[in-house]
C-alpha cells in the first residue's frame, strides 16, 4: 500500500506540473494577444537617441496655406540635471514634396515663441525677443531685410495670418495686455476681444479669433470666440480647472474645438477635443503634448510631444493625427 501511495502521489505531482505549465503556457499566449490588441488601437511613443537630438522639441508649427510646407521653430529642453546640451536652435521648413528641409540657423532665437506664414507666401512672421517682424520668404533668408513691426506695449508673441492676409493677430503680455490685430506692415494696431487674451488662431471662414482668456471672475482660464470686426466676443467655457489654455483650434463648422491646456499643479499640457454642442471633453493623449495647426484639407490636429523627464523619453518631434486622436503619424525626424 505505501509503494501505490508513493506511486499515486507522483501521479498527483506529475498532473499539477502539468497543469501549471499549461496555465502558463495560456497565460503567455493571453498576454502575446493582449499586447498585440493593444498595438492595434494605441500607437507607442518612440523614444529618441538624445546624443543626436538632446530634449529637442519641434514647436510653434503651422502650415503653408497650400498645405505643402512645415513652418516650425527647434528649441531643447534641460536633462534632468539641468544641462542644456543644444544644437538645434533654429526655424525649419519641411517641404512635404521634395521631402527636404531647410534650416535657419540664425543667432537669436527667432520664432521661438511664434511664427507665421502668410496666405500668399510672400512674408515670414516671427516673434523675435519679445517682438514681431517680418522677412520676405525668399530661401535663403537674408536677415538684412528683416524689419521690425511690432512695439513698445512689451512683449509681442505668437502672431497669426488672418486667412485672407489682410491681418495679423497676436498675443501682448505686457500694459494693456490681450489680443490685436493689425495690419501686415504693423500699423493700426489695436486690441480686440477680452482684456488679457491669448494664442490667437483664425477660424475657417476667417469671421472669428479663438483664444484662451481669463474671466474677470474666475483665476481659471476659459475659451473665448472674438468677433474681431465688430470687437465683441463670447465665452464658450467654463471648465472652472485650467490654469492655461494654449491654441484652440475650432473644426470647419466651429462644432469641435481641439486646445492644449494644464491643470492646476500639473507640470505640462494634455490635448483635448471638446464638443461645442454636447458639452463633452475628451483627452486625446494620455502623455504631455501641444497642438498647433489644423489642417483643413486632409482634417489632421498638427501636434508635438513635449519632452519631460518626469515622463520618461518623450518623442519631441511634430506628428498628426486625426481630431479623434486616430491615425497619429510622425512627420518629422532626426535626419
């Protein structure tokens, strides 16, 4: 009786191994599958080699009107240990046909902080040291033509193309601060919309400014639409949570709103789509990012991930996706 006993118990051993190894086995090929169904619906965030490209972002993009060339400022972040390690510095512009890129590698830090192609692609408007100028858009630049259109009212940043080229909009932080409009050569330059307005962006049909503002009641920044032929304008928000509010950037129709905004106590943006209609507000990247352009032809958000430490490597070049946050592509590269 004891052998069968020591022969039974064997038997018993033998069948758990057994069943332990098809548990794993099955465990394995449920995560292979998860893994795999996942892949499908969310595109991973590659990281990049930062001895060639150290926290280098790809900022303050916007298209051609023909939608051909990619307008966009480099800048680089600090590592983690406070270091800057930059090279890239300059304004870049992709051309989507012959898949070339040229650099302007110029001394200041021209378009850091905005810039804009005009309609008929004849000038180039930068933010340079906290003020607006102009350069015709002949490749390469010669920075002799450059010419200052901005003012003295302090700093003068992000500036945009009203879509017929009559106009320039842009943002002042300084004096009386808010949203202006002006004509292309800088002169009659006045405010329009909610004292204190920012990042301003054209509608499709031209009649509106979008901007982010704060309301005189709230510390939280809410989404404004600027008549800025009459000079009025309307709140369209009250989310009552974001310290800023970057671009907003409506839909053809002005029924979706796609803007890039932080929390309170959170350290960068996230990209949202918001109904107009419904009221519903939708996270389109769970990792820190900025949207920049709508492209109304093919109806793709223009957008970059924002290198952060805390995050991990972050991809920091420009990519596209659908106002869904379907279909993300990268658009530019190291190379």
């Amino acid at each position: 009786m004891k052998k069968n006993d020591k022969t039974s118990q064997s038997q018993i051993g033998q069948k758990k191994e057994v069943v332990i190894l098809i548990i794993f086995c099955l465990s394995v090929i449920l995560c292979v599958s998860c893994t795999s169904c996942s892949e499908k619906i969310n595109i991973a965030d590659p990281t990049i080699d930062y001895d060639l490209y150290p926290y280098g972002n790809d900022k303050n993009a916007s298209w051609s009107s023909d939608y051909s060339q990619l307008i966009y400022y480099n800048g680089s972040h600090s590592d983690e240990n406070g270091t800057v390690t930059d090279s890239t510095f300059g304004v870049y512009i992709k051309d989507l046909i012959s898949d070339s890129t040229y650099i302007w590698d110029a001394s200041m830090q021209i378009g850091s902080l905005g810039l804009t192609l005009s309609p008929d692609m004849q000038w180039l408007i930068f933010e340079a040291v906290y003020d607006i100028y102009r350069i015709p858009y002949e490749i390469p630049f010669n920075i002799a033509q450059m010419e200052k259109i901005g003012s003295e009212t302090g700093p003068n940043l992000y500036p945009k193309w009203s879509r017929d080229g009559k106009y320039l909009a842009l943002d002042i932080r300084l004096g009386d601060p808010g949203i202006y409009i002006m004509n292309p050569d800088g002169t009659d330059k006045h405010m329009v919309g909610q004292w204190g307005g920012r990042y301003p962006y054209f509608s499709y049909d031209n009649n509106s400014i979008y901007c982010s503002a704060f309301p005189l009641s709230s510390d939280d920044t809410e989404i404004f639409r600027i008549d800025y032929i009459e000079n009025s304008y309307l709140q369209l928000t009250s989310f009552n949570e974001f310290e800023y509010i970057n671009y907003v950037l409506p839909s053809k129709n002005e029924d979706i709103l796609i803007f890039s905004a932080i929390s309170r106590g959170d350290c960068g943006t996230y990209i949202y789509r918001y109904d107009v209609n419904s009221g519903e507000r939708t996270k389109l990247i769970d990792k820190y990012a900025e949207a920049w352009d709508w492209n109304y032809y093919n109806d793709t958000i223009l957008y970059t991930y924002s290198p952060s430490p805390n995050q991990g490597n972050v991809n920091g070049f420009l990519w596209t996706m659908k106002p869904d946050g379907s279909e993300k592509t990268q658009i530019t590269f190291i190379k």
